[in-house]
C-alpha cells in the first residue's frame, strides 16, 4: 500500500483528497497546511506521495519543493494546484516535481496522475510545457515572466491577490523592507512602471 502525505492550506480540499485515496486503497500518512510544518512531518513519516500546493503560507510550494528535491530521497512530489499552468508548470519540473495537476479539473485525471508518478512517470501538462499560446503579447510577456524567480513569482501573485507589503511579510516570514526589494525587482524584470501596472499584468497571466 502506498503512502501519501497532503500539503494544502484548505481544509475542505485536504479533506477531499484524503477520502479519494483512502478509497482507493492509498494510505495517508499525514497533512499539513503550510511550508514548514510539512517539511519537518515529512521528515518524520517519509512518504511514497507527496501530494503538494503552491500557494500555501509560510513557506511557499515551490520553495518547499526545492527543499524536498535538496533532501534526495525516493519520496515523488505531485503539484495539485490552481496555479496557472503555463506560468507554473515547468518551474514545478526544473524544481523536481514528478507531476503537475490543476485543480480545476476532474478528479479522475489526480488519480491518473498518481498512479503515473507511482509508476515513474512524469505527468505535466502538454500545452503549458510546449508553450502553446498564439497571442504575441502573451508571449512577449511569458518570455518576460522567465527571469522573474520563482519567491518574486509567489509576492506577485499576492500583490495581485490585493494583499498589502505588510501581509505579504507577515505570511511569508519576510520584512517589509524584503518585500519592497522584490516589488522593485519585478517593476524592472517585467518593465512596470507602477504596482497598478504588475497587477494587470499578473491578472492577464492567470495569476488571480
């Protein structure tokens, strides 16, 4: 029987995941709702399955990613996420996730995903890794997306999300001088010249 460990910070959708893979004959060893609780418990319990979200607090999905790939065990990581996939995907597989799943979809396709990265195999989304988009201003603006680092991506999103510096800090264990810097950082990478600008841009990128 396989063990599976679930990182969200949504109740509900821990609960939902948790009750698909117990009737699928999975064993769920574990939950946690934010970065560094779910780094020290997976120490602990050392799972098959690392079911992973990006947006939770404390320490972001991406950066608890690194740290799992960084810890070189057998464990695989599959991101189950809302995230928009084509700003999302690839950083998720440079960062050594195994599989990459929107969570608007049907649950069928996370129980696919599952037992392909079981199995081992990569399961990420075509479309968003061949970089399929036809619109010359969206992919002016992805090929800008691509120096922007992945904890300037996650603050981005935030801004966009309507969350001020001082929140930002707050859930991210960062200062508000730290915030400041990325904010600066992101105007430049991404040729904004106000905060108003960035967030246009992150809601045309699905990033809201």
């Amino acid at each position: 029987m396989n063990s599976v460990f679930i990182i969200d910070d949504h109740p509900v959708i821990r609960l939902a995941i948790r009750m698909l893979l117990e009737h699928e004959g999975y064993k769920v060893v574990g939950e946690a709702d934010n970065g560094c609780d779910a780094i020290q418990k997976v120490k602990e319990c050392q799972p098959d399955l690392i079911i992973l979200d990006i947006g939770i607090p404390k320490l972001d999905g991406l950066e608890v990613l690194c740290r799992f790939n960084a810890m070189s065990t057998s464990t695989k990581t599959l991101i189950l996420t809302a995230q928009t996939p084509k700003l999302f995907a690839t950083r998720c597989m440079r960062s050594g996730a195994d599989g990459y799943v929107c969570k608007e979809g049907d649950l069928s396709e996370l129980l696919s995903a599952i037992r392909a990265v079981l199995s081992g195999y990569n399961y990420f989304p075509s479309q968003a890794l061949n970089g399929n988009n036809n619109e010359t201003d969206c992919n002016e603006e992805l090929e800008l997306f691509k120096v922007v680092n992945d904890r300037e991506l996650m603050v981005l999103q935030l801004f966009a999300q309507g969350r001020t510096n001082k929140e930002i800090a707050k859930g991210m264990f960062l200062s508000n001088k730290t915030v400041s810097t990325y904010k600066k950082r992101l105007m430049q990478k991404l040729k904004a010249k106000s905060l108003v600008e960035l967030i246009e841009m992150a809601k045309r990128n699905a990033l809201v």
